[in-house]
C-alpha cells in the first residue's frame, strides 16, 4: 500500500500544477482581439441612400394614427 502511495505521489503533483496552470488562466483578462482596433467601426454599405422610400399605404397609416 505504501509503495502504491509512493508511485502515484509524481502523478498527483504533476496533474496539480498542471491543474493550477488551467485555472489562472481561466481567471485572468482576456486579451483584445487582434483585429480590434480603439474607434473603429465596420458599417453596411449603402445607408440612408440604399434605404427605401415608405409607400403611399404606409403614409396613410401613419398620418391616420396621429390625427386620432
């Protein structure tokens, strides 16, 4: 038994450091992305100029529902 104790005391030190190693890298920061940059923003081609004009039914709706 104590021998058995013996050879398994390397095994159980090594999966503890390695399970420390896990561990705080779990809990520290995470790094930015490497393609983030401070103030930069992707935006959709086209915006307002691609956006199209609300129908005549829609307009109608909208111009009852504030009148009442």
């Amino acid at each position: 038994m104590l021998m058995l104790a013996i050879l398994l005391l390397p095994g159980l030190s090594l999966l503890l450091i390695v399970m420390s190693r896990i561990e705080d890298k779990l809990h520290e920061a995470p790094r930015p992305a490497r393609h983030a940059r401070p103030g930069h923003l992707r935006l959709l081609r086209g915006g307002a100029a691609a956006a199209t004009p609300a129908s005549e039914t829609d307009q109608r709706s909208a111009a009852r529902s504030t009148a009442a």
